[in-house]
C-alpha cells in the first residue's frame, strides 16, 4: 500500500516538492551559515519524495541548546511559511475521502517543517 501511495504522491505533485526542497537545500549550502538549513532542505526533499512508510522521530542528541535554537532560526526565516504551506494543502487534501491519505502526510512534512532539527527520518 506504501508503493502504491508513494507512486501517485509522485505523479500528483511529490517529484516536484522533491525538486523544490532539493533547490533550496544547494542554494543554502553555497554558504558556510546555511549548510545545516540545507542539510535540512535535503532531509525534507526526500520525505517529499516518498513520505508514505516512512516515520518521523525525535532523537536524543548531543548538542545541548543548539537544536532549539537552530529550530527558532530556522522557524523565523523561513519554517513557518513552509508549515503553514503544508497545513493548506493537507486541510485542501482531507476535503475528500480520497485525499486524507495525503493530507496526512501534509501535516507529517508540517510537523518537520515546523522544528527539523533533532528530528531523524526512518
């Protein structure tokens, strides 16, 4: 069921949110500052490749404060706009019996968009 979900993710919009946060991600990276936003760029591109199967986890690290206040940069300049982009489009896509399937995976790109650091993708 996760391929056949991931095969119409793609077809209807996903190969283009993988290109998108793929851009952005090198875009990021062509300076030192941005590296780990870019790095976070990549992480989302793939879960908006293929998001069906794929979990979501807090993981426990080692740098202290620096994943919060990563989350509160990255919120500012740009994350809430992506997490607010993903809450339409999944509120758009549970409209319909059809779409709440990928809806739901809307709102697990926007629980990532919303604080991407600390988070591991499984």
């Amino acid at each position: 069921m996760n391929l056949i979900g991931n095969i119409i993710w793609m077809i209807f919009g996903g190969i283009f949110i993988f290109f998108e946060y793929i851009f952005g991600g090198l875009i990021l990276c062509l300076t030192i500052v941005g590296i780990p936003f870019g790095l976070q760029c990549f992480k989302f591109a793939f879960v908006g490749l293929a998001p069906f199967g794929v979990r979501i986890t807090d993981t426990a690290s080692n740098t202290g404060c620096l994943s919060t206040v990563m989350n509160i940069v990255w919120l500012i300049f740009g994350g809430i706009w992506i997490a607010l982009t993903h809450l339409f489009f999944g509120l758009l896509l549970c409209l319909t019996i059809v779409g709440i399937p990928f809806g739901r995976q809307h709102f697990k790109l926007m629980n990532l968009a919303f604080s991407p650091f600390g988070k591991s993708i499984s």
